[in-house]
C-alpha cells in the first residue's frame, strides 16, 4: 500500500495529465481550453443562461460573453431567447468540434481498455467514485468562490 505522500503524488500526476490532455486535445481542435471545457458543461447539463455558464466555469461575465461568442461565431453554441422570459438569453450547445471524436479516439480507448481490464465490482467502485469525487470538487469550489 502507497503512504498517503505517495497517494497524494500519483493523484496530483493523474489530475495533470488529465488536465494536459484537455488542453492538447482543445488545441488539436483550434479551441482554447476553456472553450472545450464549457462545450463539455454545455454537453453534459444542457442549455444554460450565460449566468449559469459563468457559474459552472468560474469565469466572470464579461470573459464568459466572449467565450459564448467565440464559441457561438465557431458554431458550436447559439442564443435563444428564454421561454420564460424573453428578456432572457439561453445558450443552447449545436455542434460538437468535428476533430473532437477523433482527437480523443486514442485516449478513450486506452482507458478504456484499462478499465476494461477491471471486474465489474471494481469498476462500480471506480464510477461511484468518480462520482463522489466529482461532487466533492465541485462543493470545494463552491467554497472557494464565496
């Protein structure tokens, strides 16, 4: 069994090379990092308002306007008026990057094989982690945002 240091070093390698492969797979696509990031909140919650966007990448409003109309002028997302209140502004997701499933095609199926490679009860134990894990970074930021 690893020392908590060495739990601790292998996780912080994880979380990099996690993060390394975002920003590599967003250049491939001609998109900065933060711009497949909010193409993948879009993707995984749905339509949003900008407020919410803003929210979900930490980014504050007059950065999130223009990543919505970079995003928007690339094609990807679109305005809609709000069908609760046309005041509003709904950012609806359109398009996927076309070289997205084919930048992340060799990192998919290597995890994939190595998940793969687990028994059924270890990867329940994986995705219930991934889960919880995913919970608990969101409500740390949350803390940290006030």
């Amino acid at each position: 069994m690893s020392t908590p240091e060495e739990a601790s070093a292998a996780y912080r390698r994880y979380l990099s090379a996690v993060m390394l492969h975002g920003h590599a797979s967003a250049r491939a696509c001609d998109l900065g990092g933060t711009d497949l990031y909010a193409l993948n909140i879009l993707d995984l919650a749905g339509a949003m308002t900008p407020g919410e966007l803003s929210a979900r990448t930490g980014l504050t409003t007059g950065p999130t306007t223009r990543l919505i109309d970079r995003l928007e002028q690339a094609g990807y997302v679109r305005r809609v008026p709000s069908p609760d209140d046309r005041r509003k502004v709904i950012v609806e997701p359109v398009a996927a990057p076309a070289e997205l499933d084919r930048v992340m095609a060799p990192a998919r199926k290597r995890i994939g094989e190595i998940v793969g490679g687990y028994t059924d009860e270890q990867r329940a134990v994986l995705f219930d982690y991934f889960e919880r894990a995913a919970r608990a970074f969101r409500e740390a930021a949350d803390d940290l945002r006030g």
